[in-house]
C-alpha cells in the first residue's frame, strides 16, 4: 500500500487487512482531467470574480491557492510524463451546446451551486491554458457532473483498449467523485490523484478521498502514478 493510500483509509477498512497491490499496463492507461475551465480556475474571471462581487472571496481563497499552487503544476507534470510516453491523455469539460442551455442536465438547471452555463465555444468552457488539449487528445463535452452519463467517453475508451483511467480534477466531492464511481461501475480500474484534485475547503476533499479510496478506486499521489508507470514499463 502506497503512504497515499494508507493516508485516506476510511472505516470500512480500518480492521479489512492490506488491499492488493496496485497494478497497471501503461499501455492500456489513460488520464483523465476533469472540469478544469476558465470559468472554475481563473482568479479574476468566472466563480472567483463572482465570489469577490459577493464580498466572499477570502472564504474561498484556499481553493484558488490550492488549484494553482499545487493542482495545476502537479497535473502538468503528469500529462507531461503521459505525452513524453505516448500514453493517452483525455478532458472532460462542462459545456452545453445549446446557447440557452437547454440541452444541460437537471442538476445543472436547478439554482444552486451547480446551476451554471457555459456555451461549448464560450471563454469561461476552455480549458485552462497549461492543461490545454495538444493533437489528438480526446475532449468530451458534458452537461452533467460525471464525464460518463450523456456521453461516449467509456465507449471510446473501450475502442482504444483501455483499461485503467488515472483521474485528476475538480472538485473531488462532486465531479471527481461522480466521475470515479461510474467509472468503477463501468468495470474499469480507476486511479485518483490526490495533489491534482481539489475540493471548496480541505475537509471536503479528504473526505471524499477517504469514501473513494481503494472500494470506487486506489487514492495515490503524483509521483507515485509516475513511478508505478514507470515501474511497470520495465516489467
């Protein structure tokens, strides 16, 4: 068990024993980034501005530092050691194709903090620019919270071969998480990385770790999805 894991064991397996050691083929290994936009990212643009309008910034702060101190230098590295390999790096992103958004989920009509809008060609829908999509990589457009429902993102992957999906993104409670579970549902193996995640405060966060880690998936740090992969390439 990597210290990662060990770090988010939750209840149900405090008294389980050790889990099986954590295997991959990188050859039919994918990471995935979910939801990071402009609109989510930026801090000056999108929900940071709105928050500094609203007087609630400082309460949020943490969050903005996080992604930008710790979230995307840690993702970068990691689709960079994908690209250098040649392993495949796929986004999901929040974006309706209907400008009145008429096409988005329930979820994301009903008002709250997941009502939001973001045409497909908007601003606030790209991708930030460190996390940008080069060549081919896959980008799919979702109007729910898991990239799996309303989407062909699993049947791609199953045309491809893969696997395993390594997930980063935002946030870890919802997203991430619904990402995680119905990837899990799907039969596929998935991995979440703990520094390229992010939730509204820490405590969220770690929660949502220690609910996923090992039943819906192996909780695991950057550089030891870069050593497993490396590790496993000299088998």
């Amino acid at each position: 068990m990597t210290k990662t894991m060990n770090k988010y064991i939750s209840f149900y397996y405090e008294t389980a024993g050790v889990p099986e050691e954590v295997t991959l083929n990188p050859d039919t290994t994918a990471l995935l980034v979910v939801d990071m936009q402009n609109y989510f990212v930026l801090k000056d643009f999108g929900e940071a501005a709105e928050f500094k309008e609203r007087g609630e910034y400082q309460r949020w702060a943490p969050y903005f530092n996080r992604l930008h101190e710790i979230v995307i230098p840690n993702t970068k590295k990691l689709m960079d050691f994908f690209r250098e390999n040649n392993l495949e790096v796929t986004h999901g992103r929040i974006a309706c194709l209907k400008k009145n958004g008429e096409d988005r989920c329930l979820v994301q009509k009903k008002p709250g903090w997941n009502e939001m809008l973001m045409h497909v060609d908007s601003f606030g829908a790209q991708i930030v620019d460190e996390l940008k999509p080069i060549n081919d990589e896959i980008v799919v457009n979702k109007t729910t919270d898991s990239v799996i429902p309303g989407t062909n993102y699993t049947t791609l992957l199953r045309n491809m071969g893969i696997e395993t999906v390594v997930v980063t993104g935002i946030v870890t409670d919802q997203c991430v998480s619904s990402t995680v579970r119905s990837l899990a549902d799907e039969g596929f193996e998935v991995i979440v990385v703990e520094d390229c995640c992010a939730a509204a405060s820490q405590e969220l966060h770690e929660t949502e770790l220690k609910i996923l880690n090992i039943i819906y998936s192996y909780v695991m740090s950057s550089d030891e999805v870069i050593e497993l992969i490396k590790n496993s390439q000299k088998k």
